[in-house]
C-alpha cells in the first residue's frame, strides 16, 4: 500500500504515537501542508485516536505536547551548558586555577605514594661536589653515568638545589621543590593557551600525562628547568615583553642545549617584533650572557674544554636508550649516513616553514627577508609587522620550531618528552580537525612513551606523532590569521596608529 507514493510501514513509527495519544492534529495538519495526502491520512488518524482516549487524557497529552516536559527543558539546558563549558575559552578563568589545584593534590600524592627512581640525580650531586671543590676543568668533572655534558647554568642550579637538600641526600624536599617547579611551569603553560583562546576542552591533555609528572616529580631531570623556560620565553613573547623573552630562553639555554631547536623562532620573533636595530642587539647580548655564566669555565685557557662538552654537537648516543629510531635497527641507528639525512631534514623543513609561514609577516620569503633586515626600513611599516607578531604567531614559531628539531633529532631519551607533551596538543589543534584528531593522537603518543623499553613500534610511533603535530601546525597556519607582508603594506597609513 502506498499513499502519495510513501509505503504505509514509512508511517507506523507515527501510528504508534498516535496509538499512545501524542500524535495531535496541530501536527498532522502540519504534516499535511508538506504533503497533503500523507497529511490527510495522518488527519484521520490523528481524530481516530485522539477519540479513542479518555478526555482527561486527551486533555493531559494536549498540554504535554504544547509545552515540553521539564525533564526535556533540563536535559537541552545542561547539554547546552556542558558544550558551552567545554568550548567558550572564558570558562578558563575559573578551570585553570582548578586543575593547579587538582595538580597540587596529585603531585603530592604521586610523591608519597610511588617510589622515587634514580637515574641522574646522584650523578647530578657528583658533579655539583666537584665543582664546590675548586674543579674548573670541564672534562674532568664526571659522575656515576658519565661526564658532565651540560652548560654552566645547569651546574649552577644543581648546586643550589645541592645545598638546599642536606648536600643532596633530602630527595624528598627536593621532589618537593620540582613539584614547585611543575606547578610554576604549568602555570605558564596554561597562560599560554588562554593567550590563543584555546578551548577549554584542550587543557585536559596538559594535565594526563603519566610521563611528564614522572619526568618532573620521580626523576628530577635537568629538562623541567630548561621546560621552564622555554614557556617563559613564550608567554613573555605573547605579551611583547621581548628582552625579558630572550632572556628567559637564554638561561633555558643555559640548562640544556636541547633549547637551541628554538634558536630560529627567537630569531623571526625578535627581528620582526622588535625591528631591525633592537633585535640584533638582542641577538649579541644573548652569546654574551652565555659567556658571563661560563666565565669561572673560561678563564686559565679552558674554554676549549667547556666549549667541546657544554655544546657538544657531535655527541654519540647509545641505541639501548632511544626512543625514536629504534625501529631503523642498530646498524643504520649508529650510521653516519642517518646523520646526514637528520641534519638535512632538519635544515630543510626549517627553511620551508621560514619561507612560507614564519618570515611572511615582514616578507614575502627568505630571500626577501634577509634584504628587509640587512637594510633599514620605514618605521610605520615595522611597527605594522610588530603588531601582526601575535601570540598565535609567537606560538605557532617557538613550538614549531622545537617539534621539528625534535623530529630530526639523533636521538630522543624519554625525558626529552618535557619539550614535547605540553606542545602536541596546539600544534595537533591548530590543524582544525577537532577534539577527536587531537586526543587520539595524543594518545598514541602518550603510549608511546610509556612504553619501556621501546620497541620498533613505539618508536615509530614517536616518530608519526611529532610528524603530524609539524604537518597539523603548517596545514592550520596557513588559514589567515596571521596577516602577510603584502597586506600589511596594503594598509593605508591613516590605520596606524
């Protein structure tokens, strides 16, 4: 049977609810006017049933319909308030100091319930001893696991950690003091997201990883300070704060040279934000502040000495310990040849990203750009490209740059995954594809890390990831909303300010 060309069994789910008395003729008659036949017959249907019931029924089914069940009015309220809550970027307000609180509570469990795990931290207190002892000779000052291979701030903050830990046997104060300093750089962290409007919904990754509060609270690795200020350096780029950026950098820097990855972001940063004159008086005070830390190093002819384990670019890593390029084998892993293909890799993606994406709001590439800053320009249209340095360029620059080190990078230890997991979820973000592109990617990569020892698909993993988090960040750059040379000059001059 068909009417108006439908099949009957098409129009059962409404002659059920006409059967229970819900089917009204206000909405049959609406039904009608979209297809009259069809309408008609749910008309009569509509009549035949309504007279089938009681009156005080009828009469209760009537109010139910014209006004919505409060049960239904709450279920669309809440549904309304959870997808609001979990996307308008000013909930942040109230949910960041929420979860440090959260993080304050488990650090402290994590700390007294979970056994401390010693990897370089008596090493640490070696060296420190040392040093305390009158010894200026970098390739003389060694611990358990091998020789001091970091700049001079590192040993700096080691000794004071050093005296604040009974000469650092107090582990517990000092999990204490690296839960502080967690906490700190997660603040940080957070304050950076805001400043881009991230979504609330975004934050959770930044606060789930099992990997990072081991590497902060249960192994006391040297990277969490060098973390620390890499955000430093960022939040304070996102609020123009550029001196006190660089500087922040620097004495990252100054902990572990994996910061360097980050070298030409500070660079686009500076001489774009602050212009040609001021961001190459940056760029030679920051080797300075360098020196002055190593000076006790330098002095008596052994800055060879310093120089060759502080920044020691040529450092080989043993295969047992990667985490990334496991999957290669151990042969090809110890290859010069591999290193080759790193470093080319590497110098290839930066110039790529440098020519379409981070040099655009000065130039219109490379080569335009290096014409730009070795010649003076006009100040209106330097403060123009000042101001289209924003915090989602500055971003977009500094975590960039480090994720694409990363990925070319020798060898990756896990507690390289400090620079990493509050990084992945904007870069992953910034593609647009949604919430479920960038959980489930962040959990790849979380488990991919919590593997131990790696094995070929972990490390695999590791790779894919810092992979697609670069190709999310250069898809999602390219929408707009970092405005280009072109159209900075095409704005007329009564618009500036």
């Amino acid at each position: 049977m068909t009417i108006g060309g439908n099949k009957a069994v098409s129009l059962r789910p409404n002659l059920n609810w006409t059967e229970r008395g819900l089917f009204t003729a206000t909405q049959a008659e609406a039904a009608e006017t979209s297809n009259p036949q069809q309408g008609r017959f749910l008309t009569a249907e509509a009549s035949r049933s309504s007279r089938a019931l009681p009156s005080s029924l009828r009469i209760t089914t009537w109010t139910l319909l014209q006004s919505p069940h409060p049960l239904v009015k709450w279920m669309d309220a809440y549904m309304k308030f959870v997808l609001d809550l979990l996307t308008n970027p000013r909930h942040s307000t109230w949910i960041v100091p929420g979860l440090l609180v959260a993080e304050v509570v488990l650090g402290a469990l994590i700390i007294w319930k979970i056994p401390y795990t010693e990897i370089d931290w008596t090493t640490y207190m070696q060296q420190v001893r040392l040093f305390i002892a009158g010894e200026r000779n970098y390739t003389l000052i060694k611990g358990d696991t091998g020789p001091l291979v970091y700049p001079a701030i590192h040993l700096y903050t080691y000794s004071a950690l050093y005296y604040l830990t009974d000469n650092g046997t107090n582990i517990a104060l000092a999990q204490g003091i690296f839960l502080v300093l967690y906490l700190v750089t997660l603040a940080f962290v957070l304050a950076c997201y805001r400043k881009v409007n991230a979504p609330p919904w975004l934050l959770a990754p930044l606060v789930l990883s099992k990997r990072l509060h081991s590497i902060f609270l249960l192994r006391l690795f040297n990277d969490a300070w060098a973390t620390l200020g890499l955000w430093v350096a960022i939040y304070s780029f996102q609020r123009r704060k550029w001196m006190f950026g660089a500087v922040a950098w620097c004495l990252g820097l100054g902990v572990k040279m994996t910061l360097l990855l980050a070298a030409p972001a500070v660079g686009a940063i500076l001489l774009q934000g602050v212009g040609r004159k001021h961001g190459v008086l940056s760029g030679m005070l920051l080797p300075q502040l360098q020196l002055a830390s190593a000076f006790p190093f330098l002095i008596e002819g052994r800055s060879r000495e310093y120089l060759s384990r502080a920044f020691d670019f040529g450092r080989q890593f043993l295969f047992k310990w990667t985490v990334n390029w496991r999957f290669l084998g151990e042969d090809v892993f110890m290859s010069r040849n591999l290193s080759f293909a790193l470093l080319g890799a590497h110098v290839g993606i930066l110039l790529f990203f440098l020519q379409t994406r981070w040099v655009r709001p000065s130039s219109s590439g490379i080569i335009d750009f290096v014409g730009n800053y070795t010649r003076s320009r006009n100040v209106r249209v330097e403060k123009q490209v000042s101001e289209s340095i924003t915090c989602i360029f500055v971003m977009d620059a500094m975590l960039g740059s480090m994720a694409i080190g990363l990925l070319c990078a020798r060898s990756l230890h896990y507690q390289f995954y400090a620079y990493i997991a509050w990084a992945t979820p904007y870069l992953l973000w910034r593609s647009g594809l949604g919430p479920i592109w960038v959980f489930a990617n962040w959990a790849m990569q979380e488990t991919a890390w919590l593997t131990y020892p790696s094995t070929n698909l972990s490390s695999g993993v590791v790779v894919l990831q810092l992979f697609l988090a670069t190709a999310s960040l250069w898809w999602g750059s390219g929408k707009g909303d970092i405005p280009s040379s072109s159209e900075i000059e095409a704005t007329p001059k009564e618009h500036v300010a």
